[in-house]
C-alpha cells in the first residue's frame, strides 16, 4: 500500500508535500505530482499538508480517481529514480493527465 497522487492535483503542483516528505519520494510531472509507490514509506505526511486533498491512501481511493492508483506507477515506468528533489522537474505526464483540458487561473 502507498499514497497516491489524485486528479485535484492537475494544474496545481503546490509542492508543500515534497517539502515534507521524508522518503524523497513525491515527483513532479509537467502538470501534476506523482509519489514513487516503490519508494513511499506510507507515513502520511504528504497527505496532510496538501492544500487541495488531492492525496490519499491508495486504499482510501475511490470513483474516478481510483485510475490515479495506476497512473502514479505507470509515471515512473521505466525510469530508474532515487530521488526527487536532485532530479527535479520532469516534464512529461501519464497520458490521460495531459490530455486533460487545462484547468483556468
């Protein structure tokens, strides 16, 4: 089990939960974050700090975002990261997030 990064997350990108994150863990995509799910420790601290609750425990997921379980992993495939803070911005997203229409603001 690991927390995962929901659609409320799209076009946001506030960051505070990579500033918490003890495992290093919480990447950020072209319009989202992703969490590593083999690297998160499920310790919960992402969660609480998201402004928008747009992460939750992969078992607490449910509706449309339970899609997002998949799309957390499917981010990271064929990628070998350690660490998301050396790493950076990757510019990229799974392709139903950047095939969403761009949020106003």
């Amino acid at each position: 089990m690991t927390f995962v990064v929901t659609q409320a997350c799209v076009d946001i990108q506030d960051k505070s939960c990579v500033q918490v994150c003890p495992a290093d863990c919480i990447y950020e995509g072209g319009r989202m974050m992703y969490i590593n799910p083999d690297q998160c420790i499920d310790c919960g601290a992402c969660e609480e700090v998201c402004p928008v609750s747009a992460i939750r425990y992969d078992g607490d997921v449910t509706g449309a975002d339970e899609q997002f379980v998949d799309f957390n992993a499917e981010f990271f495939e064929g990628m070998d990261v350690k660490g998301a803070r050396k790493l950076g911005k990757i510019d990229r997203d799974v392709e139903f997030v950047a095939a969403l229409p761009r949020k106003a603001g």
